[in-house]
C-alpha cells in the first residue's frame, strides 16, 4: 500500500468491541510523534482488568472499539524527537500511568492523581504488534533480561508496592488472603524480603501451585485459619495481612488473624461498601492502608527481581498464544479459573 508516495507498513492490533467481542484488525504502523517511541511488543499479559473489560464491566470508561492491554514487554523500534537516553534496540516495559495533569492537591503522589489516566484502559494498549507511547512512561531492561518474564514486571509492581506500602520486614509474619497471581506475586516479594508467609486460598489447583513454587498455602475452608496462624506464630498471630481475594470472607477473617498493631493491606478492589469489624480495629490499635498501583521505584524493584529470576516466575506463567487468537484466550480464561497468567504473543 502507498500513502501519499510512500509505502505504508501494516501491523496486527487487536481492538475490544463490546458485548465479549475482540476482533484482529490491520491498521498503519505510525512513526512516533514529538516525546514519543515506536515499541515492537514482544509479549503482553491478560490481566484481571482486562477480562473486566471483556466482561462488559468498564464499558462507561473504555473508549470502543479499543486496543487494551498493559502487563507488556518489548523493544524499542522508532524515537520521535526530543526523546533522549533511550535508542533502537533497547528492551523496555512499559509504567502505564499518564500523570500528566497532576495538581498540587496531588501532594506529588502523582501514581494516584486525581486526573489519572491509565493507559490501556483510557487510551489504547498493547495488545498489538507496535504501540506508540510517551517516553516517560518506559523503564529500561538489561540486554539480557528475558522478555516473556519481562512481561511480569507490571503486575509484580502491583505486589512490590504492596509489600513496600506494609512495612513488612524479615521475620515478621505475612498472610495473603487470596492465592491468585496477585496473591501469589504479593506471596513471593514477602518471602524475598525474609517473611514468614501463609497463603490462605479455597481453590486445591492454586494450593498445589502455590506449594509447587515453595509457598506455603492452606485451605480456610478446611482449616481454622486463625487458630493455624496463632499456632505458627505462638499465639501473635499476622504482623501484616494483605487482602487480596476481594470477598466479604476475607474482610471478616481479616481483622481476626491480624495480631496486636497489625497491618492489614487492601489489595483488592471493592466496588462497593463492605461491612468490616471496627471493633478490632479499636481493641487491636490495627492499621488499615490502601495500596493502588505503583511508583516508579516498585518498577525498579521489580525489574532487579525479575532479572535476578531467583523466584519461580517461569511457573506464574500458564500459557503463550498468538496476539490472532485473541478471542479464544478470554473466552479459555472464563473457563479455566485456575489459570494464572496468560501472555500474547504479539509477533504472531
């Protein structure tokens, strides 16, 4: 095809039409604009939110038809002008945060300002085959880093955050209520830092992952999950308690296995108002603190774990299918709730 008397290339994108729909359609690969890269994503991950989305549940907030998708990896392709200390070739993940209009009202918390947009979700994502992107976003990888791990970083900057957010410390006692790949990465960033951590999760297949990666899990539905934690613990119960599952079970058991001065993190997101046990929190003097998204040293942090790879990262990780069968994966994920994490192939 010739545009104006070039020839114009043709990538894959992949764009969300309502009504459990994508659809895979070919569209002009665009040069980068002023503060822009062009980046040749490798891999991009299905996240819980994107499978909202499929579900019609950020239909008011997602402009359709959209490309989605922000767990990412990828290599620089393009630099548009003004852009500096990145080049052609570099591996990169992307920080998908737009805080371009933050207020002093923000406080400089600008992962959370008031006019936050996230990209992916506000604007398009990277579910195709090259993504345009303002260059403040990026992170830079080692040229050694392996991409498809590389496509974890976001959601383990989720857990990172989390972590740094409770104040955990070596030979403090976690419990993360909820074992799903949140739960999980939040699971494995405690231990990294020398906590003690149970997982309390009710599905037996995220149990047995859970073991198999050396994390240490059990079954309230079976076990007395308070009485286990004191006996863990001779009787202190959690230091800290991270809420991650998103179910009023988890609010009402929260609060119980948090011990004196407790910190409990809330992880998951709640739609609605839940009734929780102030009580507790009163003869316990227990803390609650919110954790939303990340800052950029979360990426940081992330990035060193990932090319360290001492955690079983490779296990988080249940399928890889071609960016084309796009369709089939949401539809596979709704049918498999024990899955973890799903990476598309955006080069296929």
């Amino acid at each position: 095809m010739k545009k104006n008397n070039r020839e114009t290339k043709l990538m894959k994108a992949t764009v969300y039409k309502g009504d459990k729909t994508f659809s895979v359609i070919e569209k002009e690969i665009e040069q980068p604009v002023k503060g822009d890269v062009r980046i040749k994503v490798a891999y991009s991950g299905v996240c819980g939110t994107d499978v909202h989305i499929y579900h019609g549940m950020m239909d008011k907030r997602v402009d359709m038809p959209q490309t989605i998708g922000h767990e990412m990896s990828g290599v620089i392709d393009a630099i548009g002008e003004g852009v500096e200390g990145y080049n052609v070739g570099d591996k990169v993940v992307v920080r998908p945060l737009d805080d371009r209009k933050v207020k002093a009202s923000d406080k400089g918390f600008n992962h959370i300002c008031e006019e936050l947009k996230f990209i992916g979700i506000d604007s398009p994502g990277s579910m195709q085959q090259y993504w345009n992107v303002p260059s403040f976003v990026l992170h830079k990888l080692k040229a050694e880093t392996d991409l498809k791990l590389a496509a974890l970083i976001e959601p383990l900057s989720v857990a990172t955050h989390d972590v740094r957010r409770s104040g955990l410390v070596a030979g403090e006692t976690a419990v993360v209520l909820g074992g799903g790949p949140i739960g999980l990465l939040v699971a494995m960033v405690a231990k990294d830092v020398g906590a003690n951590v149970i997982i309390s999760e009710v599905n037996e297949k995220r149990i047995a992952k859970a073991e198999s990666m050396g994390l240490h899990a059990v079954n309230p539905m079976k076990v007395d999950l308070v009485e286990y934690v004191k006996e863990k613990t001779d009787n202190r119960r959690a230091d800290v308690v991270f809420e991650v599952a998103g179910v009023q079970p988890a609010l009402d058991i929260m609060c119980e296995v948090a011990g004196i001065r407790g910190r409990i993190l809330m992880v998951a997101i709640h739609g609605e108002k839940k009734p929780v046990d102030l009580f507790k929190f009163f003869w316990k003097e227990l803390s609650l603190i919110g954790a939303r998204v990340y800052e950029k040293e979360d990426y940081e942090k992330s990035i060193e774990l990932i090319t360290a790879n001492n955690l079983p990262f490779e296990d988080m990780i249940t399928d890889v299918q071609p960016l084309t069968n796009i369709q089939q994966v949401f539809e596979n994920i709704d049918n498999n709730p024990d899955g973890m994490k799903v990476l598309m192939d955006c080069q296929q």
